[in-house]
C-alpha cells in the first residue's frame, strides 16, 4: 500500500496508510464489541505508535460521516462499528500486520478493564498528619463486598497501592479471603 499518512509518532511497523488506519479502526470496534471513547482510541493509536494521531482522528471522523462507525453515546464520545464497518473488517482485516491488530487490541481491551475497575471500584487517598490514607473498596453490583485501610507513608505508595488494586481488585480481594480462611482452618485445629 502507498504511503499516504502523516508519519510522525508512528513507530517502525506502525501504519502510514490512511486506508490501513481506518481499517484499524473498523477492525478494533469490531472486536471489542462495545462502545469505545474516541479519546482512548487516538491515545492507543499514539502512544502505541501504530498511526499519527491526526491521521486517526481524520479516520474517525471520516468513518463516522461514511457510517461505518456509529457515535454510540454524544455525552461519553464512544462509538462502535456499524454493520458496513464489520464487514469492511471482515472482509479486510487480513490487510493488517497480525502485530499491529493484537498491539492495538490487546492495549484498548486492558484500558477498557482499568477504566471499568475504575468505575467498579473505589479507591480514595487522604493525606494525613502521619502519612497518606488508603481506602480500597471493592464493589460488586453497588454492594461492598470488602473494605480495607492502609496508612501509607507517602503519596507515591499509596498512587502505587491504588494502581496495584485496580489492576485486579478481585485477585486481591479473593487473596484477602484465602489467608484469612487459612488462618481460620489454623486457629479451629488448635
């Protein structure tokens, strides 16, 4: 394919074709299966360095004003493909590096988990005379299943303690739960 994009940011191995970049798009909105921020989809694009963020910019409104791509939620920004973009998806997905599709998969799917996480579950840090105080909830359907306090000598720890929980809050939380049953199993033999 020509080179025909902007490639500023694009690292080697990244599209520098605006028909690959809309076609990335397609094909990113087809396989997530929900609706996605704009916002996260020109960060992926960039930081990855899979494509130039202007260009995929212009890709998204272009795709959007063509309806292969449905703007889902005005408020939120997020959109989905519609059924001419799965099918441009399906039909052309094998044009893409197998690489550049799972790097830019894989990187939507674990922003997409973070921000859900986020949303699922509470973290809040407060300063205190002794340190930074972090209260880590963990929500399942708007009811606390855990709740747990840590002191915390400094913000740093503690932005390190909330990024930790948030990366998995329920492996923690069932990690919680074993050590506490092992010790229970240990205390009711004695």
């Amino acid at each position: 394919m020509d080179i025909d994009a902007l490639s500023a940011g694009v690292q080697p191995g990244g599209l520098i074709n605006r028909a690959q970049i809309r076609l990335l798009v397609c094909y990113l909105l087809k396989t997530i299966k929900e609706p996605v921020p704009k916002s996260l989809i020109q960060e992926v694009f960039h930081y990855e360095g899979l494509a130039n963020y202007f260009e995929v910019a212009e890709a998204l409104s272009d795709l959007h004003n063509d309806g292969h791509i449905i703007l889902e939620d005005e408020h939120k920004n997020t959109y989905t493909a519609s059924v001419s973009g799965i099918d441009i998806a399906n039909t052309l997905e094998s044009e893409l590096p197998y690489t550049v599709r799972e790097r830019a998969f894989n990187s939507v799917l674990k922003t997409l988990t973070k921000l859900r996480r986020e949303k699922e579950n509470k973290v809040e840090i407060q300063e205190t005379s002794n340190g930074y105080l972090v209260c880590l909830t963990v929500l399942e359907k708007n009811k606390e299943l855990m709740s747990l306090k840590l002191l915390l000598p400094d913000h740093n720890m503690a932005k390190s303690v909330e990024n930790i929980f948030l990366d998995d809050p329920s492996k923690i939380y069932a990690e919680i739960i074993e050590l506490l049953a092992k010790e229970f199993e240990s205390h009711k033999d004695s």
